[in-house]
C-alpha cells in the first residue's frame, strides 16, 4: 500500500521590504503565514510595520490583511510565485513648524517641545485600503524552506501624499 503527499500544510514567513515612501528610502519588517493547498496555493494573512524612527515632516505606518499566492514551478528547485497582500493601514503624519525665521529646524519627537527655535506636532492617524501585488524568485531548500525574493508595488487610498511605491522583499518561508 502507497500513500501520495497532497503537499497540503502550513507555511510561516518572516518578510523585509524595502521601498520608497514619502520621497525616501524606508523598511518594513513583518511576516505572513498560511494554509497551502496542492503545494500551489497560498490563503492567510499578513502584517508589515515601518522600522525607522521617526523624522521630522515624514509618515509613520503599519499595514495588513489578507495573502494569497499562486506558486508556479513548485516541484523546481527554482521557482516563480504571484504574491499579493490586500488590506487595511494606518499612517501618521508628524509635522515641523519653525519659529522666529529659522528655516533648519530639526526636533527629534521622543524628545518633545522646542528645540533650534521650533515645534514638532502629530497629525490625525488615517485608515485607508492597502494591495500590494508582488512577483517573487523561489529557491526551494528540501521541502520545508524556501528562499524568496521579489518585487511590487504597494497601492493606498490614503490621502496622505506618496505612500504608494515600488517595494523589494525578502523572506525565508518555513512548512509547505
């Protein structure tokens, strides 16, 4: 009597992008993880927060929601994947106001209060939808860990100018 692997499980992976927001570079660190069905399919969920600090007149934000992947070549020690991410976010503005003329002002936030003649402030939080979808080169190491790299673009309908971007990730999946 033989048994056949459906190649169905579950996959864990831990995820870093780097991408452009407001006019810079910035990373995102977080992770998806779900349920694979036939070794080809991908249904979960996932979550990605900014990882620099905050400087003044930028944008701070967090973003997740639902995944799903079509893996391409999944017997292949190379593969390809279409990757995507559709969901909520989350932004914060911070803000730098000059006092008395002075056109340099930099205020460090942690800190508070004045500093080289200015004043920092919050802005409202904003909810918006976020989809990201991403085309990713798989390397297969034996059948529970897989080296993934890729390309997207992240797309909002956030009011805040230029949260969307191209994006490049990296991430190790362990399971199916």
């Amino acid at each position: 009597m033989s048994r056949t692997s459906t190649e169905d499980g579950f996959v864990f992976a831990p995820d870093f992008k780097i991408t452009e927001l407001n006019h810079r570079t910035t990373g995102f660190g977080g992770f998806y993880a779900g349920a694979v069905f036939s070794g080809q399919f991908l249904i979960g969920g996932g979550g990605y927060f900014q990882l620099d600090d905050w400087d003044h007149n930028s944008e701070q934000m967090a973003y997740g929601g639902l995944v799903s992947e079509w893996r391409l070549f999944h017997n292949s020690p190379v593969g390809l994947t279409l990757h995507g991410l559709a969901g909520y976010g989350q932004a914060q503005a911070t803000y730098v106001y000059a006092n008395g003329g002075h056109d340099n002002v930099q205020v460090d936030p942690r800190h508070g209060g004045y500093y080289g003649g200015g004043y920092y402030g919050y802005g409202p939080y904003e909810g918006f939808f976020v989809a990201e979808p991403e085309a990713q080169i798989v390397a297969r190491f034996g059948h529970s860990m897989r080296l993934v790299g890729g390309i997207g673009y992240r797309f909002t309908t956030s009011d805040f100018s230029n949260l969307d971007g191209v994006s490049g990730s990296i991430s190790i999946q362990f399971g199916r």
